[in-house]
C-alpha cells in the first residue's frame, strides 16, 4: 500500500511538471535558507563546547560605573583579585590567570632568527592549563608553568619556531619575547597539541604568569592595585559541583564589597558562562551578536513559513484537477484517512526533491554572502548534521504543508467530485477566508521587508554624504611598534616626508576617526569656580591636524611640547562660551597637569556617526605613538604611493609587516555590519516577494477556476477583456491594502529601532511607505492581470457547452 501511495505520487508529479516546478522553487528557496542559518547558529554555539566540565567554568566579568547612570561590562578584572579570589570563595576548584600581551616580537636568540609580531601570546598561570585541558606532547603539566621565567608553546608554533625538530627536543630552548615594556627571556618547559575544534582561545606562546612578579612589572602591567582595571587581565575559575552561577555571583558580590568598602569607585564582579564568550568579548574579534542571530532564525523561520503557505496555497487552488481521481477513490472504497495519508506521501515526495534542490542553492547562498559569514566558518551540507535538519525539516514541512490540502481534498463529494465540482459553501467559507489570509500574510512580511531595507538604505546613503570635519581623501596609515624607539619613528616620518608627493606626516596614537576612544576628565577655571568636563583625548603631534585637514577656527598648531593642547568647539560649547578666541591662552587642569589651550579646532567625527562628537582635548605625548599617517598628492597615482612608502617602512623597520591602509577603508569599515545587515534583508525581501507572488499566483489561479464560467456568461452579455479582467483583480487590491496596513507598523518599529542607533539619522520616510505599497499592488495587478486575461480572452462556448 505505501509503495502504491508513493508510486502514484511520482506518477502526479512528472503528470504536473509546472506545479512541480513552483512547489520545488518555492520551498528549495525556504529550506536552502534555512539550512544555511542552521549551520550558521550551529557553528556560532559551537565555540569551546568541547572542554571538560564546560558548564563549570566561567570568566570573571567587572562591572564598572563609567560616569553616572552609564554601567559598563568588561571582561577584565583587578590583578589583586587573581591573587584572592580561591582564598575568598570556597566554591572555587581552580583559577585560572590570563594576561593577553599586544603585538610581541618573537624571535629565537640560538638561530638568530626574528619570527615577527604576534598577538597570540599571553601570561598563564598553571591553573589555566588545569582548567582549559590540553593534549601534552612534552613537558609536565604540573610544573611547566610554575617558574619564572618559563614558557609553554603549541604544535603551530612549534613548526614555525624549530622546523623539524620534534617536541622534546626543543625543551630548555630559550625564545625572546619583546613587548612595549620589556625584553622577555624564557625556556620552553612545554609543548602542547592545538586544539581541532572550534575555539575562542587562539594562543600560542603561554609564559608564566611568575615572570611579571620576577621583573617586577605588576604596575606595568596594572595588576598592582585594585583600584586599576585592566582588561588584558583575564582570570577563569572552575566551580565546584552543584555550586552554580548564582552563588558564585553571590559569592563575587560579597568580595567586592569587602576589598572596595573604602573606595570612591564600587565595581562588581559577575561570572560569565564559558559558552558565552563567544558572543561578548574574545580575543581575535570574531564575536558575533546573539541578537544578529535570532534574527538570522526569525527570518529564516518567516521565509520557510511563507513557502509553505505558498504551497496550501496553490494545492488548494489546483485541487480541481483532483476532484475526479477523489470521487473515483471513495467509490471503491477509499476512506478519508488514506486520501489524507496519499496527498501527504506526494507532498513528502516533493519536500524530499526541494530538500535536495536545497542543498545547491544553500552553498550558492554561502559563496555569494561569503564576506557576510564568519571568517573561519565552514559548513557541508551533507554532514550528518545537516543530513538530520533535513530530515526533519522535511517531515515537519510536509505536515505543516501537506495537512490542510489533504483534508480539503478528503472532503470532497463523491458525487460531485466525479462531475469535476467543487464542494461549494453558501455564506462563510474558511477555505477562502484561509487562502486570502495566508496571501495577506504572504505580502505583510514582503512590505515590511522592503520597506526595512529601503530605509536602512536611505540612512546608510544619508551618511555617506554626511561632512566629517577633516579630509579622507588620498589619505594613508601604517601601524608601527608599540612603545617602539621613539628616533625610529621620527626618522621614519622624516623619510616618507621627504617624497615629492607626500603633503604632510603626522604621528600619533590615534587615526584621526577610529573606533578607539580614550576619556578622561578636565577641570577648567570657570567665573572662579572649578568646572568638570568629561572629554575625549588623542595624542597627536603638531602635524595631525594639517594633515587631516581639520579646520583651525583660533589660536595656533601645538608646537610639540607637552603642556600645549588642542580643543574642539563642543568643549566650548561645554564651557557657554561663544567665541573660540575666548579659550586661547586659558589653563586646564588634565590628569593632574595645568596645560594651557593655544587653538581651538573645527567639530570632526573621531569616531562614527552614531555618536555625538563629545568635547576633545589633543595633547602631545610622542612615548605612545605607533600610528604614522600621510597625506598624499591627489596628483599622485595611489597604488605607486602605496607601494614606495611600504618600501621604505620596510627599510626603516625591517622586521615589520605593516602595510599602509587608506582612511576612507576604515571609514568603511564603520558601517560593515549595518551593511551586512542591509544584503541580508534585501535577499530576505526578495525571497519573500519572489514567494508571495507564486502564491498569488496560487490564490489567482483558485478564483479564476472557481469563476471561468461566470466570466464566460459575462462576457456573453457584453463584458470587455477589460472590465472581465478588472472584476478579477478588485480583490487582490483589497488583499494587499490590508497586507500594507498591517505592514506598516512593525516596519516602522524595526526601522525606527535601528535609526535610533544613530546620532545623525534620516526623518522616517513616511513617502517610501507609500512608494513601496503601490509597487506591490502593481506587481500584484500584473501578476494577476496577465493570469486572468488568457481565460478573459477564452472562446465563452468551449467553457459554457457542457451547460
């Protein structure tokens, strides 16, 4: 019987080759997205899913008051609080200490050989291996980490340090790490395996956590007091069992209240799951928002659902053209449930086809938003994983699809069925109140989605044409060493200032707009009184504002020295005062020093639009330089440009890897995210309209079925092509003005949640609304207007002959 059910299914679907075609696009389309943000998810909750006791192990988060009212989460902690919280807190199995380090030269004093900079190396504790356990090659995992001066290195780095010698081989070989403060000396007392899953912990290169305290570093490093906070200083624990977030949170309150009784500041201590790192702060920025996520599922929960509305819709619609196989069926015999379970088994058979369909069209998807996935994101759509989302997706889709059609066609009349009728129903009619709902439906989230994109649009256009208050043109920076040699720089400056078709060089240790931000606060002499003002600093030389182009609106250019600064108008502003020439001269209190204001310097965004340009102070201190900016000839072919000064930072640095970027790459960059957003709905929107108009189609392809020949009669009493084709479609106007109505509100929510993330935004472009409800209502009217004309233009005698 099964095998029957399924071989007549088979037979209907290569009998119906266009419907066919419509149900396997349709729901492909769905099951293809769905896939692809399945695998996405999967792969986002994946990251450090694979370490023991998982869900024992948190980070420990600070939460600091930042000016009042404003509560920000860091993940960072006190160093002294490393040294006590296992002392405090009897919950606490094992800690674990990490202190990432920022851009370290590595190099091997025995092959006199420099690696280059690296990001992945940090201090660690020997709890942090005991916490975050690992496959030793060499070495004891007890001791490895306990002396000064002592250092564990992974199988990468292994390869890239001691080509082909084996682990043991290498322990008792010293490597030299050089970061901003010092010179670190030690020997390698351990090798371990990388890891093989997905990961947030992306070090190589682990020394002691002892060093700092040997070389006396701990207020270099900021772990001398707890009043300093740190967010390089990372520290882990591991829970006893059945202890929990809660009381670790309760046990980290009570230690907070403690250890800062006495101070002005009062920060908190809360424990962060190990699965949360993912989506809060890692180490190599590929954290992903767990609100972009949800709403990557909504979508594609919304896009899959309107498939399937798209096929109750059409197989209601064609359900005519089974009246006579259903009369026939229930004559010999056949009850309800077996009709029911036959039409479920022909939709399975098409699920299963689109499901396959689906595969293709996801890894078309992934290699078209590529950029839009994250960077070390991989996904076979045949991995059993996938293999089971199908499958059950395909038994989900064919009940959520099949089952109402299914009961429509169980339902018909014998009798009537065998005359090629359908069951008509005097007054309300749910099947026709269903079809045109699941239409409304259909379009509601295709306006909504189109309406969303076109404002995310208008916005991201809008800031593009926005003045920054400085010059992005033809302007370039390359980082340089940290705390590097402070007469490399300078000749480095003097060199590339000295090529005929550089304008002007700047150091500094900001870009001139950036997403880094340094606040801090000033106090100025106000009508006698002391006036705070919470501003934001750069460090910038002389040469900064030349270079970028910023107007000077009083006063004069710093002369590099360190007790002359710079402010913009908004730290005027601040002040009430009205005319920039009123601050020159006058002293500020800033971080414990008198500075005095010799220029005052035009509004400019240093950071993006969706903040408010706050009031700036630029001071010159030249130690924390290692950003270098040019500003070349728009004369001057760029690419040649770019690569003469990477020469010559490659003469004056040898051992660094820094290339030069563009400024108005990085401005770019800013808006990366919202763009991305932007591709995602305008593909939703177009998937969704794609949808909707197959199921109009559907809906369309019902009525007229329903009515070929009351438009036949019309038509043999005098009615036009035209009036024949306009008393089809006056109900689908109805169908999309209340689709638009019912669109329009959580359109204006969404998109007026997002513009609320800017400073500087577009009005609500009520117009748009509008603009986009009648190009779906043509559409719609075309759609429909070209399927009703071939039965308006039908011969009325071939339809009205049987009568």
């Amino acid at each position: 019987m099964l095998k029957n059910y399924f071989i007549i299914a088979i037979r209907n679907i290569r009998r119906n080759k266009l419907r066919t075609l419509v149900h396997v696009l349709g729901l492909s389309l769905g099951i293809a997205i769905c896939l692809l943000i399945f695998n996405v998810v999967m792969h986002a909750y994946s990251f450090d899913r694979f370490h023991a006791d998982a869900d024992r192990i948190f980070r420990i988060n600070t939460l600091e008051e930042w000016e009042e009212g404003n509560i920000f989460q860091t993940s960072g902690t006190n160093g002294p609080l490393g040294e006590v919280i296992d002392e405090e807190l009897s919950m606490i199995e094992q800690k674990g200490r990490l202190y990432s380090l920022f851009q370290v030269m590595v190099a091997i004093p025995e092959q006199n050989k420099v690696i280059g900079r690296s990001d992945k190396v940090a201090f660690a504790n020997p709890g942090f291996f005991e916490i975050f356990q690992r496959n030793w090659l060499a070495g004891n995992p007890q001791t490895a980490l306990l002396e000064p001066n002592s250092a564990v290195i992974t199988e990468n780095s292994l390869e890239k340090y001691f080509p082909g010698l084996e682990a043991n081989e290498i322990l008792g070989k010293e490597i030299l790490w050089v970061d901003a403060s010092d010179s670190i000396y030690a020997q390698v007392k351990g090798v371990v395996a990388d890891y093989s899953k997905n990961t947030d912990f992306i070090f190589t290169d682990f020394i002691s956590f002892s060093t700092i305290a040997k070389n006396e570093k701990e207020e270099w490093y900021g772990l001398h007091s707890w009043n300093n906070l740190n967010t390089s200083n990372q520290l882990f624990v591991k829970i006893t069992e059945n202890s929990g977030k809660a009381n670790l949170d309760k046990g980290l309150s009570t230690l907070a209240k403690k250890y800062f009784n006495d101070s002005e500041s009062h920060p908190e201590y809360v424990g962060e799951e190990l699965s949360e790192i993912h989506f809060s702060e890692n180490y190599d920025d590929t954290t992903i928002s767990k609100t972009l996520l949800n709403g990557l599922v909504y979508i594609g929960f919304i896009i899959l659902l309107l498939a399937c509305l798209n096929f109750i819709n059409l197989e209601t619609a064609l359900a005519i053209n089974k009246s006579k196989e259903v009369g026939i069926r229930k004559t010999l015999g056949s009850n309800r449930g077996q009709l029911i379970f036959q039409f479920l088994s022909e939709t399975f058979v098409l699920v299963l086809l689109a499901s396959g369909v689906s595969i293709f069209i996801a890894d078309l998807i992934k290699t078209y938003f590529a950029g839009y996935l994250p960077a070390n994101f991989e996904a076979s759509f045949l991995s059993p994983l996938s293999l089971f989302f199908l499958a059950s997706n395909a038994i989900l889709v064919t009940l959520v699809s099949g089952l109402y059609p299914g009961f429509v066609l169980a339902n018909y009349n014998p009798q009537r069925a065998l005359k090629g009728e359908l069951h008509h129903e005097h007054g309300f009619s749910f099947g026709v109140f269903l079809r045109k709902n699941l239409a409304v439906l259909q379009f509601t989230a295709s306006i909504t989605f189109i309406i969303m994109v076109l404002v995310l649009t208008s916005q991201l256009k809008y800031i593009s044409s926005q003045p920054l208050g400085f010059e992005k043109e033809a302007v370039m920076y390359t980082n340089l060493p940290f705390m590097g040699e402070r007469d490399q720089r300078e000749l480095l400056a003097d060199r590339i200032r000295n090529e005929s078709f550089v304008q002007g060089v700047s150091l500094s240790n900001n870009l001139v707009s950036s997403n880094s931000i340094w606040t801090s606060d000033a106090y100025v002499m106000v009508d006698s009184v002391e006036q705070q003002l919470n501003v934001h600093v750069m460090n910038v030389d002389s040469a900064f504002v030349s270079v970028n182009g910023i107007p000077l609106l009083a006063g004069r250019t710093a002369n590099n020295v360190g007790n002359e600064i710079l402010v913009n108008r908004n730290f005027l502003k601040a002040m009430g005062a009205t005319d920039p020439q009123e601050l020159i001269g006058l002293s500020i209190n800033f971080r414990a020093e008198q500075n005095t204001i010799v220029g005052v310097v035009e509004n400019f965004n240093a950071r993006n639009l969706k903040e408010e340009i706050m009031p700036m102070v630029l001071i010159y201190q030249p130690d924390y330089y290692y950003l270098l900016t040019a500003k070349i000839s728009s004369q001057q072919n760029l690419a040649f440009a770019k690569q003469r000064l990477e020469s010559i930072v490659q003469e004056v640095f040898p051992y660094e890897a820094s290339g030069f970027n563009f400024m108005d790459e990085v401005l770019e960059g800013f808006y990366e995210e919202d763009r991305k957003i932007q591709g995602v709905l305008g593909f939703a929107a177009g998937v969704a309209i794609l949808i909707s108009i197959l199921g109009l189609f559907g809906l369309s392809s019902f009525t007229i079925a329903q009515r070929t020949k009351e438009v036949s009669i019309r038509k043999v009493l005098g009615a036009s092509i035209l009036q024949v084709v306009a008393l089809v479609s006056k109900q689908y106007v109805w169908l999309v003005l209340i689709s638009f109505t019912l669109a329009s509100y959580p359109a204006y929510y969404f998109s007026n949640k997002w513009l609320q993330e800017y400073a500087y935004r577009i009005d609500m472009p009520y117009l748009l609304y509008f603009a986009v409800g009648a190009g779906v209502l043509l559409l719609a009217l075309l759609v429909v207007g070209f399927h009703s004309l071939g039965v308006a233009r039908t011969n009325p005698a071939k339809v009205l002959k049987s009568e």
